[in-house]
C-alpha cells in the first residue's frame, strides 16, 4: 500500500487494484489535479474536508470515480446543499464496500463533540483492507473508535474538538506501529513538533511526516 497526505486530512491511498483520495477539503489545494481515481471517501461534510467548490471539478475529472460518503452527506446533497455526487451512495457505520482490491469499512457515526452549544454532525471513520496490504485506519473527526488489526493509523493532530491527551489516548488505543499526521493545518511547526514529539513518545506508534505529497510505500 502506498500512501500519500496532500494536506490537513486528504490522503491518496493506492494499492495494485485501487486508486482512492479520503477527505478533499478546502484547507489544501494539492488534491484539486488528481486523475484516475477510482474513488472519493468523504468521512463528514466539514469544509475541511469537503471542498464544494473545488469537489465538483475533480470528479469530472473522475468520471469513473464512486463518491462514497458519510450518509447525511448524500441526503445533503440530494437536498441541494451540497454539489451533486454522480456515483455517490452512503456508507453508514458497520457497513463495507469494494473498491477495487480494497475492503473499505464505515465505523463510528458522530463527530466529536465542539462544544455543546453546537450540533454534532454524521462521522464515520474509513478502514481500508486490501489482502497482503496493510490495514489504514483514517478516523475523521473522532477519537472515538479504535478498530483492531489496524497497521496504519492516520492520526488527527488538532482540531477545536480534540486535546492533546485524546490524541495520545487514541493513538493508545488504535495500537498501529505506523502512523502520519492529518488535520494538521492549523498548527505551526513548533505545535507540530510538539504534538508529533509526545505521540511518538507516549504510544506504540511511529509517527512519520508524509507531508509533501509523496506517495510513500507502507
């Protein structure tokens, strides 16, 4: 498995039978030229994750991609609030797809909690696994579960939902002895050290920086 972090939480994951970009959101452009995708995950409907206006040019230049989404995603998007999905369709907690070689699994089902005062969205994590590949865990916006057999982790580094000991407590949890940031935009290099220092240092994980774009092999 080849993985590739294009910024904040988009990831290109390709294996020898599928090509496949998790969360293309607004918080990167390096995502916007891809081609000869054969999906497009999206685990909730955060800007930051969901780009709709740089999402509908990628899949024309996708046309064969499925769009497969948290479910409240597709409902928006029939409703007109979001673009128009062609070869969209929901994957709501528990429930599995084939994209090509890889098994994909919706888990979870609700962002983490902002603050009370402000509703909590649809979230599911995606874990990808393709025989004789690594198992990729990519949670969203949550910490709240932790699939087993997970090899891979991509671990969310900040967000105004989450705290430095949740992310260790996660990164605990999930027990990969891989992993790489995401959600990393709105930290600067010294909070980037900082929060990659004390994963590394307090769980099992090896944290690598796959920031730039470059597909690494796992």
């Amino acid at each position: 498995m080849q993985i590739a972090h294009l910024g904040h939480s988009a990831v290109l994951v390709q294996t020898p039978g599928a090509r496949i970009l998790i969360d293309p959101g607004n918080l990167t452009d390096v995502w916007h030229d891809l081609t000869d995708l054969d999906a497009v995950l999206v685990t909730h409907r955060h800007p930051d994750h969901l780009d709709p206006e740089a999402l509908p040019a990628l899949l024309r230049a996708n046309p064969g991609a499925r769009v497969v989404v948290e479910p409240s995603i597709l409902a928006a998007s029939e409703a007109g609030e979001l673009p128009e999905l062609p070869n969209g369709s929901g994957l709501a907690p528990d429930d599995q797809t084939a994209i090509g070689d890889v098994l994909v699994t919706a888990v979870g089902g609700a962002h983490a909690v902002i603050h009370p005062d402000i509703p909590r969205i649809g979230n599911v994590g995606f874990v990808l696994r393709s025989e004789g590949e690594p198992t990729l865990f990519h949670p969203g916006d949550s910490y709240a579960v932790a699939p087993g057999g997970v090899d891979v982790v991509a671990v969310p580094l900040y967000g105004p939902w989450g705290a430095l000991r949740e992310t260790i407590d996660f990164a605990r949890a999930v027990a990969a002895p891989e992993g790489f940031g995401i959600h990393d935009e709105l930290l600067n290099e010294r909070g980037l050290g900082l929060v990659k220092g004390r994963v590394r240092d307090m769980t099992p994980t090896n944290l690598v920086d796959l920031r730039g774009g470059e597909l690494r092999t796992f």
